[in-house]
C-alpha cells in the first residue's frame, strides 16, 4: 500500500479560523491535486478518507472546512449556516478561494494542475470557482446542483461531472433541469448522472444523530459515484509518473 502522510491546516475564511485535512502521496516530486469539499454538516471522517483516497491514487488532497472546525450535527443549526452561505456566492468563493490559497502553496501540490469536488454545500463551493474562472481541471458534484448568477457559468474553464439521487428532495427534477440548461446554455462540458432509487446524501454512511428528511445512505450508488469522480480525474487530471520524486 502507498504510504500516505496527512496533517491538518488552519488558515482564515469566512471570519473563521478554517481547519483542512491535508493528504499527501508517497514521494518528494509535484502531483497534480484536489479540492475535497464537505456536505453541510461539515468536515467529518468521510471527506477525510476521500482524501486520504485520492492520495493513495497520487494526488495531493486538501479537504476543506466550512465552519470553523465545527461539525453540525443539529439539522437546524446547519440549515440556518448553511442556507445564507448557499444564497451568497461571493462568500462560498471565500471560501473556496482559501482553501485554494492553501492547496497551492503545498510545495508537494502543482498549482497549474487542481480539481474540485465536493458534496452538497462543498460541491456548490467548487461549483462557484469555477463559475469564477479559476482554472480548474475538472469540477465534480455530488447534491450540489445550485445554479448561479446569470451569464457566469460560461467562465467555467472546464468539464463539470455532477451527480444526484433520483430521489433526493432537495435537489428534485426541477433543480436538475434547471442546473442543466445553465450548463448548456454556457457550452460547459458537463455530465449529469442520476443515480436510481437514491436520497440526497447518498454517498454519506449512516450517522449517528438526527439528520433533514430526505437524507439517506445508498451504499451501492455511494461506490459507484466514487468510481465516477476517480475515472474524470483520470480522464482531466492524470497522475504522471515522477521519475524523481518516488
């Protein structure tokens, strides 16, 4: 198994002290790296072990922290963050913006060569870099299906996979069309996958307090969903080989 090292990393965002899970292969040389971005509870041991996943395949992987540290795992507590934040993007662009900042300045990560992914409010995060024209590889979300402010969504620079629950309230046929037609109409290269029979959150393990209705764990479309994210950045974003580093 490759050896992976991790640390945590504190930086500012939002009015918060921010803290991210940092993940990084095997080897001294430079890796083409990934944004991991959370659910709306928060940073918790899923996204972590995303990371730790993505730099096992090689890359460096930053999941980043939404609030503070915090995990909120009161259903109103986190609605009441996360819905300002989810109307307002000019601060999910903070946010995803910091954790950038962080990610490029990792001696270990290439700053030309990054993706983001994420899960409900973390996927809407990198959704909105690049809608604000970072250049990105690939951008990839999962319940995250927010579309943004007029005409922007043509700056994003490259392919958006999303994927949703055919099932999931939250993010129901309506929002899907509409998120949709914002893609093509801005000539993205996008893809949409709904998984059959799956809840909002279905790629999150059960968990151990109360949860919004409409939320619940598939654990057969989890997989395949992460198999879908790990083949588009094999497609857009492809870990060479470092015939230094290793």
């Amino acid at each position: 198994m490759t050896t992976v090292t991790t640390r945590t990393v504190a930086y500012p965002a939002d009015d918060l002290t921010m803290i991210g899970h940092l993940a990084l292969p095997a080897g001294a040389g430079r890796r083409p790296a990934v944004l991991v971005g959370p659910e709306g509870t928060g940073l918790s041991d899923v996204e972590r072990r995303r990371a730790e996943a993505l730099a096992e395949l090689g890359y460096v992987a930053l999941a980043f922290d939404l609030h503070g540290g915090r995990y909120l795992a009161d259903p109103e507590e986190m609605l009441a963050r996360c819905l300002p934040l989810l109307a307002d993007p000019d601060r999910m662009r903070g946010i995803g913006h910091a954790a950038l900042d962080v990610l490029r300045a990792e001696p270990r990560a290439d700053p030309d060569r990054i993706a983001a992914i994420g899960y409900g409010t973390g996927g809407a995060v990198a959704l909105e870099l690049g809608r604000d024209g970072v250049d990105l590889r690939a951008i990839a979300t999962v319940n995250g299906l927010i579309t943004g402010r007029a005409g922007e969504a043509a700056r994003m620079r490259c392919p958006v996979w999303a994927g949703v629950g055919s099932e999931d309230p939250i993010m129901p046929p309506a929002q899907r069309e509409a998120f949709t037609a914002e893609m093509q109409a801005a000539g993205v290269d996008w893809r949409l996958v709904v998984y059959g029979g799956a809840l909002h959150a279905f790629h999150h393990p059960p968990v151990d307090h109360a949860a919004p209705p409409g939320v619940g764990h598939h654990p057969r479309h989890a997989e395949r969903a992460w198999r879908d994210i790990v083949a588009l950045l094999d497609e857009c974003l492809p870990v060479a080989e470092d015939p230094i580093g290793s």
